[in-house]
C-alpha cells in the first residue's frame, strides 16, 4: 500500500468506502480515522462529500456513518454487466423450489484471488443458511470457491497456485492437496464442503459453462445447507442431482 501522504484524494474516498463491511457496516469519524490513517478532518471532509452524492448515510442519533442506498440503483447495471445473473433466475428459483435449500450465484472476481456472491435467492426454511451478495470467499475455500477454480482454464490455475499463500482456513494447507481435490471435484463435476468458511454450514455447487467462444467457465451456482440436512444422505443426494441437471441445461443455454 502507498503512504498515506502519497495516496490522493480518489484513492482517499474508495479506501474509506471499501472500509464498510459486512462485518463492519457502522463508522464513527475517529474510529475510520484510526483504521486508515487519515486525520480525522479528512474523514470528516470525504465522507460529507460521500453523503452528499447517497454514497454514505449518516445516522441522525448515533452520527455514525453507513453505506447509502445509491447502491441499489447499480444492480441494473450490474445485470447488465452479468447477463448471467439475469438468464440464472428461472433455474436458482427452480433449485430453490425442489431442494427447499438457498440458492446463490458466483463468480471469480476481478482480483483473481476470490470468488463473490452476484445473485442469492434464500431458502423459506426457519433453520437456513444465507448468502448475501458481495459476500466474498478466497478461491481455496468452500465448496463454491473450488468449484470456480476447478473448472478455470489450466493457465488460470497454475497461475493461481503460484501467486496465492494457503492459510488454514480450510484444514489445507499444501497446494498438493489442493490441487488434488481440484481434480477430484472435475472428475464428479461439482464441490462438496462443510464448515470450511461458515461452522455449521454445508454447501454443494457446480459450474456453468459458455460455449459462445469456446468452451469457458461462467459462473458457479451453489446450495448453502445447514449441517443437520446436509448430513441427510438422501437430502444430499436430491441437491447434488438437481444441481447437476441445472448445471447441464443451463450451459447448453448459454451456448
């Protein structure tokens, strides 16, 4: 990362943006301060800006700061970024119909490094398991994330395995072995997990492919699972079925 006194003032504003997280979605002035850097003022002065264009909110009680609601007005744009996430609907809406499970769309993103969530359609159940878009994952991680890799072009992987540092996020900590369960999820055709992001979470996915130019990775669409029913053989059996169906039609869709 540059120093702070050489970054300008653009760089300044995303920083600040890209601080709001799922996991830390509320922002004082002096706690943003300390956890980029920046003076206090230069907070203060970038997010009213922020503000003034909807790209911040500010609580009127608390004063802290959140992401505004301009946001919702680039999911069109991103749709049509991603026809993807439009021609999936039918087929997420028909998993989550017959698996009763939540369905959610990924794709690798534009970091090469992780995967993220691009469309979710949650299941009805009171036990579920949720996806919210933006979510991300490295690509080493869960069953949606490995599906991605797995299904990349050769050169995407040997560049991958290359760049990345494995952590013991997920019990793997050799790239033999990940490699090794790459090949193995390319042989069934989809990905398996458990626990490996979220604990008491299951999940299964399968990749869509484009053939409009060759035959090329798209997206992955994926189930969350609670432990409880993914642990049913015959629950799982029914998911990993239905996935594979969607998987095929929706690829032959695409070519």
């Amino acid at each position: 990362m540059k120093q702070n006194n050489k970054i300008n003032s653009v760089e300044k504003a995303l920083m600040v943006l890209k601080a709001f997280s799922e996991e830390q979605s509320l922002w004082g002035v002096r706690e943003l301060s300390a956890h980029l850097g920046f003076s206090p003022s230069t907070i203060q002065r970038i997010l009213k800006i922020l503000k003034e264009y909807g790209f911040i909110s500010q609580n009127s009680a608390t004063k802290k700061y959140a992401l505004g609601n301009i946001y919702f007005s680039f999911f069109r744009s991103l749709q049509s970024e991603y026809p993807v996430t439009r021609l999936s609907i039918p087929y997420m809406k028909r998993l989550l119909s017959n698996t009763q499970e939540t369905v959610h769309l990924n794709v690798i993103d534009t970091d090469g490094l992780s995967r993220i969530c691009i469309n979710s359609f949650e299941s009805s159940k009171e036990l579920k398991a949720s996806q919210a878009i933006g979510t991300r994952a490295p690509l080493y991680a869960g069953a949606t994330s490995k599906c991605l890799l797995a299904f990349s072009s050769e050169k995407f992987i040997d560049n991958y395995m290359r760049n990345i540092e494995l952590s013991p996020l997920t019990g793997i900590i050799h790239k033999d072995q990940l490699l090794h369960e790459l090949s193995m999820i390319r042989e069934q055709g989809y990905a398996s997990s458990m626990a490996e992001t979220t604990h008491g979470l299951g999940a299964l996915s399968v990749p869509v492919f484009t053939f409009s130019n060759g035959k090329s990775l798209l997206a992955a669409i994926s189930l969350a699972i609670p432990e409880i029913r993914f642990n049913i053989d015959e629950h799982r059996r029914l998911c990993i079925d239905q996935l594979l169906l969607v998987s095929q039609e929706f690829s032959k869709m695409t070519a």
